[in-house]
C-alpha cells in the first residue's frame, strides 16, 4: 500500500504517537483491522527482549536503560513491521527517532490533561503514588506537544472519541491521500 508518495520505500504503513494514554494501544490494533494490516508496538517489543513489563524496566533498570530499549525497539518497528506501529508516548525525546520518523506517515493522538488524568487513573482526589503526579503529567504534556505535532502528518483529536471513531478518522484520511493530491481528506 502506498500511502505518501514521499514515504520510504520500506517500513510501516501508519506510526501512532502521543501521549501515554492517548489510545495509541487501543486505536492501533483497530486501525490495523480496517486496513488488513498486522499491529506492533515498541513497548511490546522491549518485553518481549527483557521479559518484563516495560514499568519494571524503567523502575528496576532506570530510565536511561529503559530509554535505549525503546529507541532499539522503534529502530526495529520502523525496520521490519509494515503495518500498523504505536511508539512510546517517550520515544520522540530521542533525536534520531525524531529523524527516523521524518516523512514517514505518523498520526498523532493529541489527548489533552483531563483525558489522559482520567484514562491513567489520575482524575481522583488522592493520586496512587506520593509526589505530585498529575503536575508531572501536565508538564510532560505540555513539554511532547510541540514534538508530537512537528512529527505528525495527521493530528487526531481523541479526548470526545471511542478508539473506533479515532480508527475510522485515520483510515479515511488514509484514503483520502491514496486518492491522490486533489482529495479533501488529507488534513
């Protein structure tokens, strides 16, 4: 499937972003449904290699561990998968996941405070962990915005949308650019 005309020849056909929480492990397995595609993400991929669940690799090996594990496992999605890939909602802090992601066709899940507070437990009076975590998730938001954006070939916004109607928006932009340059859907 040719999606972008300036897309490298090889790798997957839609990359998913945003932040954790913004439905990227839900609406990637659906959008890969609608175009006939198989689902990857590098979050699966750095479990399957460590034999843990990515939160024990950041906890018990710390982030700089964790963090080149990730950039291992988007380096090999963006080689070998030709479906549907979802990336860490960390991994575009990376500069060279940034410029392998460059003209590729990435779709970012903009998901704003409230929505990913509420879908990462945190909309509650009394957060589960000390600290002041709903202000670090603010901030990191507020940090990856401009990242997310500057990578993105179609914003998605997600806050008021099942994962399906995210699924279908994508697909149909999808469409519209295979349609060719005179399509109204290629944002």
């Amino acid at each position: 499937m040719t999606f972008f005309p300036e897309r490298p020849v090889s790798g997957p056909a839609v990359i998913l972003i945003g932040p954790p929480g913004s439905g990227k492990s839900t609406v990637g397995p659906l959008l890969a449904a609608l175009l006939g595609l198989d689902f990857a993400e590098t979050d699966g991929l750095i479990e399957e290699r460590t034999g843990k669940p990515v939160a024990d690799v950041f906890i018990e090996d710390g982030e700089e561990a964790f963090r080149e594990l990730e950039r291992w496992a988007v380096t090999e999605a963006i080689g070998a998968h030709r479906g549907v890939v979802a990336l860490g909602g960390g991994s575009v802090l990376s500069e060279p996941t940034r410029k392998l992601l460059a003209g590729r066709p990435v779709v970012y899940l903009e998901t704003g405070f409230p929505a990913v507070a509420r879908r990462s437990g945190l909309a509650g009076p009394h957060p589960p962990i000390p600290g002041n975590p709903r202000g670090r998730l603010r901030q990191m938001l507020e940090e990856r915005r401009g990242v997310y954006q500057d990578l993105a070939w179609l914003t998605v916004p997600t806050d008021d949308l099942e994962p399906q109607q995210v699924a279908e928006q994508i697909a149909a932009a999808i469409a519209g650019a295979e349609a060719g340059p005179g399509s109204q859907a290629r944002p």
